[in-house]
C-alpha cells in the first residue's frame, strides 16, 4: 500500500510542478471563461432572458446561468490538454518509463487523471472566485457541494481525453483532433443556453444536446451549485466515466510513439 501511495504522490508532484511552471496555462485557462462571463454576457443580456428552470428558484440574469457551463469548459480544456500531455510523454518516452514500475497499468493511468482532474478543480475554483467578485454568487453551501460533481466531471473529460490521446499517433495531429471533439461538445450543450430555447429554434438540435455528455455534466455541476440533485446527470457521469476509463486503460499503448519512429 505504501508503494501505491508514493507512486501517486510523485504523479500528483509531477502534474503540479508541470502546472506550476507552465503559469500561461493557468492564465490561458482563465481567459475563455472569463471572456465569455465579462464580455458575451453583458451583450446577450438584454437578447436572453432565463425563464425559471430548475434548478433556480426565479428569473435569472444570464450571467448566473452560464457560470456551471463555463466551469465546466475549464474542466473540458484542461481534459483536452492532459490528453496533449499524453501525447508528449509518449513521444518522450516517459510514459514508457513510468510503466516499467511493477504497479498495475491501471493504477498509473487513473493516478494520471485523478492529478489532472485535481489540477483542473484549483483553476474552476479560481475562476469562481473572480465571478463571485463580479456579483455572480452562488450559495456558498453550494461551492462545497459541488466540489465531488466537479471531479467526477474532471475525471470524466480527463478520462476522454486518455482516449482520445490513443488513437493520436502524432503531436502534429492533436490540434485538428482536439478541436474537432472540444468545440461540438460545448456548443451542443446546455452550457450556454437552455434546452428549451434549443427546441424553440430546432427540434433535431435540441435532441443533440439532451443526449450530448457534456449537457449532463453542465446540469450536475449547475444543480450542485444550488444544493439540488440531479439524478439522471449523476448516472450519466458516472457510467461515461467508467466507460472511458475503461476504454482508455484497454487501448493505451505507449509503444506507438517508438513503432512510428522505427518504421
């Protein structure tokens, strides 16, 4: 067990040193919520307003609406950009090195997502405090609730990233990967407006975001924040997660970096 816990203490050492020293990162991470909450919400403001919808008790300014969306982008970005670390260490050699310990393959990788998952929680919470300072303040009961359905979330997207990580033979490709699964996976969702305005303008559309993963995890996070429960969203989470977990443990293999540069 002590072997276990000092293998995981020096993959969560390794993530926050990489994450301490690479500071536009955490600033980079920061700038696309923010954008969206200072300068797309003042101007959608008058265009949108937000009817009562659970988990909200009333009207709603759209500043308050879009908060767990845009929480939920960090966690999706940084999902994606540990999947671009993945991809290095494996051109590196690293993550080959890592796997010549004698622990099981399964407990190095999800020790991977977990630090990943723990990083991304520090720069949400950053972010919530800024929104909090401009007057979008959820209960604070609230913040700590929804901690655990933030990391399930982070593990979630950290772990379809993993999986998305093995099927990119080359850094060159990871850009037209990434953007090709981050950006539908965010508009196509409840993140930035609510099911029912999607139905008023297209039925088709609204049936991609009910079923769309990052709606479910937008709607736990948002119902957390408000000390409600989301049952549906949790099962949701919660299988995705097992599955690709499970998904990426099974397909990883760090030798395609080394069968690439053999042939």
């Amino acid at each position: 067990m002590n072997a276990y816990w000092q293998c995981f203490n020096g993959i969560v050492l390794r993530e926050w040193l990489r994450f301490v020293l690479q500071r536009t990162r955490f600033l980079s991470a920061l700038v696309r919520p923010l954008l969206w909450l200072l300068v797309f919400a003042a101007g959608f403001r008058a265009a949108l307003g937000i009817a009562i919808i659970e988990p909200y008790d009333t009207y709603i300014p759209y500043e308050v609406y879009i908060i767990p969306g845009l929480a939920c982008m960090i966690l999706l970005f940084n999902g994606m950009q540990g999947s671009l670390s993945m991809v290095y260490d494996r051109e590196m050699g690293s993550m080959r090195v890592l796997l010549t310990s004698p622990l099981p393959r399964t407990f190095l990788l999800c020790s991977k997502l977990l630090a990943t998952s723990l990083i991304s929680l520090l720069q949400v919470y950053a972010f919530l405090a800024i929104a909090w300072g401009y007057g979008v303040q959820p209960p604070a009961m609230g913040l700590l609730i929804a901690l655990p359905a933030l990391l399930l979330v982070a593990l979630m997207l950290s772990a379809l990233g993993l999986l998305l990580s093995n099927a990119i033979r080359q850094l060159e490709n990871f850009a037209g990967v990434m953007n090709f699964v981050i950006f539908p996976l965010f508009f196509l969702s409840s993140a930035l407006y609510p099911l029912w305005k999607m139905r008023e303008s297209s039925e088709w559309l609204y049936w991609l975001c009910a079923l769309s993963p990052f709606t479910h995890a937008v709607e736990l996070v948002r119902f957390a924040l408000y000390e409600r429960f989301n049952p549906l969203a949790l099962a949701v989470c919660v299988g995705l997660t097992l599955i690709f977990a499970l998904l990426a443990v099974l397909t990883f293999n760090p030798q395609h970096a080394a069968l690439r540069k053999s042939s």
